[in-house]
C-alpha cells in the first residue's frame, strides 16, 4: 500500500521514512513481519483475526511495543462476520496501535473510540459512495482498494479508483494492490 503525493502523505502523517504500509495478509502477517518493517523505515499491518486467542493478539502487540516505538497498525474486520470485533476493539483501545484499518463494515464505533486516543483510522474502500461516508464519519485516510489487492478486491483498477477519490475527496488516499516495485509505485503516487 502507499499513500499518493499530497502535504498529508502517508510518511508525514505516521511519522515514517517511506510512505508504504506493508499490507495484513490474513493468516501470514505477524509481529515478525511488522518488526522487519518497522526497522526498513516503513510501516506494517497485520490482522487482529491471524491471532486466535485474546492473549496472543496482546502478546503481539506487546511484544511489537517493546521492539520499537515506530508506528504500527492492526487491520480490524468492523462486521458481523467477526464475531471477535468487541473483544478486539477493546484490546486494541488498550494497547493503542498508531492506527487501526477498518474492514467490511461500518467503522463508525472504531472512529469515535479512536479519535480521543489519538490512534488514526484508515478505512477500506471499494468506491467512491463508501469514501464520501467514511470521510464524513471522521476517517483519517482512505485505502482504496482496487482490483489488483488481495483478498476482498475492489472492481476498479488502482488508476481509476485513485483518481476518482483525489477528485472528490479531502482526506488522504492510500492504494492498496498492484504495488509491487518502483514503477507501480510511482504509478499511484502522479
């Protein structure tokens, strides 16, 4: 993921040497993988749901927190379907990751226990429609996701989705998919 050029780059606003997220994978990203990001001057996401018991997720964070104080963040799936979501919610308002990505869902509650606490919401987008209420909601940044992301992929492709969002939004956009060397880097950021 990378934020595109503005004066709220995603490397202004974490406080990072390169404006890249290295994305949470389901089942792959851990404190292992956030760790070697954060010392390459970057930073990294992992999902709350790859860490199966209330007290591995804490041990994680814990032992992220210990490592560096560099900017990390917890990808956190905001509906019905992760029965979890309290229970993480509550444990990430603990521990205070730099930022929390919000997934599938309306991430209203993650932006209002966020905000006094300093911790920044980035949330998932697929279009345009789910943006604008994001925005309106308080969000932080947008992560556009397009049709070259993993996982849930959006429909559109990282230049039109970016496009359309730099056109009609005010918050920063970070792409998520299709990024995987210099060139499709620079591609998003023009």
């Amino acid at each position: 993921m990378s934020a595109t050029l503005s004066t709220n780059t995603l490397d202004k606003i974490l406080g990072i040497d390169y404006p890249i997220i290295v994305a949470p994978m389901f089942l792959i990203s851990n404190a292992k993988m956030i760790k070697a990001a954060l010392s390459q001057g970057v930073t990294a996401a992992f999902p709350a749901l790859n860490y199966r018991t209330d007290q591995d997720l804490i041990k994680a964070l814990n032992e992220i927190k210990a490592y560096s104080s560099k900017p990390f963040g917890v990808n956190l799936i905001v509906n019905k379907s992760n029965p979890k979501y309290k229970t993480q919610l509550s444990i990430l308002m603990e521990h205070s990751p730099a930022y929390i990505i919000t997934s599938l869902g309306n991430p209203r509650e993650v932006i209002e226990k966020c905000r006094p606490k300093g911790v920044k919401v980035f949330c998932d987008v697929v279009d345009l429609k789910y943006a604008k209420k994001v925005e309106e909601l308080g969000a932080d940044a947008v992560i556009a996701v397009n049709n070259r992301a993993g996982g849930h992929a959006g429909h559109l492709s990282p230049r039109e989705l970016i496009t359309l969002l730099k056109e009609n939004c005010s918050i920063p956009i970070i792409s998520a998919g299709g990024i995987g060397n210099g060139l499709q880097l620079k591609e998003v950021m023009e």
